[in-house]
C-alpha cells in the first residue's frame, strides 16, 4: 500500500505545474539542467568562438536560493575557478544574493537551517571562505532582487556572470559532484594550478580559552602552544541532515589513538556543543571552540595540524583546500544513500580510489562505519607525508 502511494505522490509531483515552472527557472536535474544551459549560454557561445568581445572581469554570482550555506561552498568556488580560468579569467569577483525573507530550492534543508540561522552563516561562513580563496578580487552581498535584476541586466557588457546563463529569470543552480570530481582530476599533473585557501593570520594571535564552560581541565590556551608544539585536529559532525555520516565515540577512541602513537596531542573542533558531553573525552584532549564560531580560526588550526581527520562532512572540503594542511576522511562509502558506495560511483568516482590526493587528502573506503583503525589511520598519513 506504501509503494503505491509513494507512486501516486511521485506522479502528482512529476505532473506538477508548479514543479515544472521551477524546473525551467532552477532545474535539479542533469539533461534540463544541460538544455537550459544551452539555451541561456548563447552570450557565452558567442564569445568563445569570437563573435562577441569578452567583458574585462568575470563575477561569480551566488545566490542563497539555489545553495545550501554550508562548507560545500568551497567546491562551488573550485569549480567557478576551474571554468572561469578555461576561458582566460585568473581572478574573478564574488557576489553573494541573499534574499533575507526567502527559502532555499531545498525544503528538507530549510528543516534543518531556518532562515535566521541561514543569515548567520553566511556572514560567519560563506562570506569568510569566499574572502580567504586564492584567485577571488573580492566579496559583496546583495539582498533585494532589484539589486540582482540590475546586475543580470549589466552582465553582458561590464562582466561575465559564472554560472554561465545566469539571469533575471534563470539560475542554473549548484555544481555537480559529477562535474566537480572530473575537473579535479584534470589537475592530477598540475597540483600547483589548484587554487587554495590561505590562512589570514597565525594561529596563536587567536589563542584563548576554548572551552573554559565545558571544563577547565580542557585546553587553554596560550599554554597548548607552549607544551604541544604538534597536534592533530578531529572534527565532529553531529548534523541532523545525513546522520549516518555523523561522528562517534570511536571516531574519537581511534583519533586519540593516532595522537597518542605519535606522541603529540589531540585537539577536537566541535560541531553541535550540546552533544559534546555525550563524548567521552579523556582529560588531555583538547577542544577548540572558538574554531567552530570563528572561520578564520578554524583555517589556521587545519594549516598548521600535522594531520586532520574528518567523518564525510563539509567541513572536510575546506581542509582539502587549506594551503598546507593534510586530510584524512573516514567512513568513506558508509554514508547512507548521500554517501554509500552506489552515490560515489555515481558522482563519479570509484570505490578505492584516492580523488584528493592532489590536495593532500586521503580517504578510508568503508562499507560500514567503524570498520578503520588507528593503523589504517597512521598508514593513511604516511601515504599523505609521502606525496
């Protein structure tokens, strides 16, 4: 009875008036997504093969209703650079569309990130990454539509808009990890064309107590910098959105392990505070706080770890990208129907493969969760140390 009424709502949503015109102006899946590209590209076209001159500046155009605020934001920065510098444009601006009243193109995000959280994390999240990437001039947000109508109606004179087609009626919408996987792998030779984010200070100017509410014998700084020249990070994920990829106990038993095995301590970046204590933490872990309000901390805290581990998270994506840090991710394939080895395969990459390894990242390939140990983590590192 189920499985008919799924069917049943699945081809009312496919019939759908309403669901179609959405199509048209964002479209969610690959062939509209490839057909109204065409459509809405003929500008582009007309420049690549010399009919049109090219604009002196290239902007990349963001927009809160087509994106979810989250860390993926980095690969959407990846790729703009990747199909932007195709076509001759080494930097490019960035301009972030914020409607402040508006819901995103996904409702199942919106459950999970109201609108007054969303505001909060462009300001502390999306506006900071996109100031710290290499190859970005600069960064402004704009928030009425007039605004964005007026910079659609200028695009093709004064600059170039990435995504390419983008306009007053139509928003291509987000990267494909399909797309992105198979441009990063174009660097595999070049790993120093890569465009990179750079830490905007050192860490210790940012030193204070971290978790002094959580409990005092837990890290305080200055003196981790005096007694722990060397340290790995752990990041949690303890997400509503995919808790299959979230973090647990283990996670943390085998990154204190590594850190134990190589004489050097374990600092821990938090994700949802009011589950720190369902871990049990031994009392020389350390935990950074601040790295989980303050962007720019967290940048400098992957920079100078000797290694960083991850569940698949986003937060992962901006270790990759951190000039200098090195990456482990865990759990690789364990992830549910958003992470499995079906979804990588589908996205473009194959289970056992290293995707990252131009970034410094290795990942652990698992069907089940909680299936790596501390060797396979210090196998992982050895391999990162080797590159």
């Amino acid at each position: 009875m189920c499985d008919i009424r799924c069917f049943q709502l699945n081809v009312v949503k496919l019939l759908s008036l309403k669901r179609w015109r959405q199509e048209i102006k964002t479209p969610t899946r690959r062939w509209s997504n490839f057909i109204l590209d065409y459509v809405h590209g003929s500008h582009l076209r007309d420049i690549v093969s010399g009919k049109a001159e090219p604009p002196s500046s290239a902007t990349y155009l963001w927009s809160t209703q087509s994106q979810a605020v989250t860390f993926d934001f980095v690969w959407n920065l990846f790729y703009a650079y990747h199909q932007l510098t195709r076509i001759g444009y080494n930097e490019f601006d960035v301009i972030l569309y914020c409607p402040p009243d508006l819901p995103s193109a996904s409702v199942q995000y919106d459950h999970f990130v109201p609108i007054c959280e969303r505001q909060a994390r462009i300001q502390n999240l999306i506006f900071p990454i996109a100031s710290l990437f290499s190859h970005v001039r600069s960064v402004s947000i704009i928030s009425s539509k007039p605004e964005h109508d007026a910079l659609c109606s200028r695009s093709s004179e004064d600059f170039l808009i990435y995504p390419f087609g983008h306009s007053k009626n139509y928003d291509p919408g987000g990267s494909r990890y399909f797309d992105i996987y198979r441009a990063l792998s174009s660097y595999k030779d070049q790993p120093s064309q890569l465009p990179f984010i750079a830490p905007s200070l050192p860490l210790r100017d940012e030193a204070s107590p971290l978790s002094k509410a959580y409990s005092d014998s837990i890290e305080r700084f200055p003196d981790f910098f005096e007694n722990h020249s060397k340290f790995i990070t752990l990041t949690l994920r303890d997400y509503g959105f995919s808790p299959l990829r979230n973090s647990s106990q283990y996670d943390v038993d085998q990154a204190y392990a590594m850190a134990d095995s190589l004489g050097i301590a374990l600092v821990i970046v938090p994700d949802d505070l009011s589950k720190l204590s369902s871990y049990s933490l031994p009392k020389d872990v350390f935990v950074s706080t601040k790295s989980r309000f303050s962007l720019h901390h967290r940048v400098a805290l992957y920079s100078q770890s000797v290694v960083n581990i991850f569940t698949p998270s986003g937060a992962a994506t901006l270790s990759l990208f951190v000039r200098g840090s090195k990456t482990v991710i865990c759990n690789f394939g364990a992830g549910g129907s958003d992470g499995d080895y079906r979804y990588y395969r589908r996205e473009g990459t194959k289970p056992g493969h290293q995707p990252f390894h131009m970034l410094h990242g290795h990942v652990l390939w698992s069907k089940e969760k909680s299936s790596y140990t501390v060797s396979s983590l210090l196998d992982a590192f050895k391999e990162l140390s080797a590159l």
